[in-house]
C-alpha cells in the first residue's frame, strides 16, 4: 500500500489494482491521468471521466473491495475509507474541530490525513494537533499547508512539527505502509508531486 501527496488535500493511494485519489480538482490532477479507480472529494464537485467511481456525498459506499463513508460536518465531507484493513480519515478543509458525535461516527483511525494551514481558511496546526489527540491515530500525514507548488496563503509544516516536538522528520516522496507501531503515533511528511 502506498500513498503519494499531489499537493493541498489531493492524494493517490495504490494497493494492489486499485487506485484511490482523493480531492484532485483542488491540486489539478487529472484523474485518468494518474489512473484512479476511486475518486473521493471532500466537498461536492462532480469531477469529470468515465473510468472511475466517485463519492462526494455523504452515505456507505462500496466500490472494489473498499469500505467507504462520507460524514458531513460544517458544509464540508469528512472521507473515511478502508482498504485491506487499514482505514483512513481524510477530514479535507475542515475549520473546526469535529464535535464529539462526528468523533464518535469516526472511529478507530490507522491513518488520518489532517489539515494544518491556516486559522482563517482551516484547521492549523494547533487545532490539527487536538485533533490528532482525540483520534489517536497509528499514523498521521499532514496536509493543506505550503508546499513549492500551493498554498502560497497557507502555512508550513515546520510550526506543526515543532509544536509536536519532532525535530527532524524525513520527507518522503511517497510512502508504504508496513505494520503500524503499537506505542506511538508515526507523523510521516510527504512531498508534494504531480
């Protein structure tokens, strides 16, 4: 299982034939192009192609062998999905910090995608960090911050990763998992790619 970063709160994740993206109209990817089987965004933008599914609605879902849900919260889509096992927690855009009921619908995480821009925009990197504490995830990627390519208006990752005390964290151009550590959050960084 590996996943990739496109920039923003796009990424492709591939295991085995299928392939996931999530929010690519924000990162201008081209679905086809990168071959997604699954398309997941965290609003309601239809995206355009006709050799993929996808689920921008709130509901159960699915596709391939894999376990989808879309949670509404504040206008936006929270995306939980589950492949082979491992579930994710995508929560997009998001401005405020989900109420203990979304928690609650959220569950158990293996992996949670969290934003970390900006206070105005979304979530920064303080109320990601609260987050993180509730969910208590087996691993966290940060996303929706500046990268070389986006969010001019947004921030970096160094204020979140030294909020968490990480002084030196590789970032990766993509990433697989393996088994999850049993006594600690992993926080892996991607790099943003087309």
């Amino acid at each position: 299982m590996n996943i990739k970063w496109h920039g923003l709160s796009a990424f492709s994740l591939k295991h085995k034939d299928i392939k996931i993206l999530t929010d690519p109209h924000l990162a201008n990817i081209d679905a086809a192009k990168v071959g997604a089987n699954i398309v997941l965004t965290s609003d309601d933008t239809e995206i355009k192609g006709k050799d993929f599914q996808q689920f921008n609605w709130p509901g159960e879902y699915e596709s391939q062998n894999v376990s989808i849900q879309i949670i509404p919260f504040e206008g936006k889509n929270i995306l939980l999905f589950e492949i082979d096992g491992v579930k994710f927690c995508h929560l997009g855009s998001l401005n405020e910090n989900p109420t203990s009921e979304i928690l609650e619908k959220i569950g158990g995480v293996d992996v949670l995608l969290v934003p970390i821009g900006n206070k105005e925009k979304m979530m920064d990197h303080k109320g990601a960090i609260d987050v993180i504490e509730q969910i208590e995830p087996k691993c966290v990627i940060p996303m929706n911050y500046k990268s070389e390519k986006y969010g001019e208006d947004l921030g970096t990752n160094e204020a979140f990763l030294r909020e968490l005390g990480l002084k030196e964290v590789e970032e990766h151009e993509n990433y697989s998992f393996k088994d999850f550590a049993v006594d600690k959050t992993e926080y892996v960084v991607l790099k943003a790619r087309d």
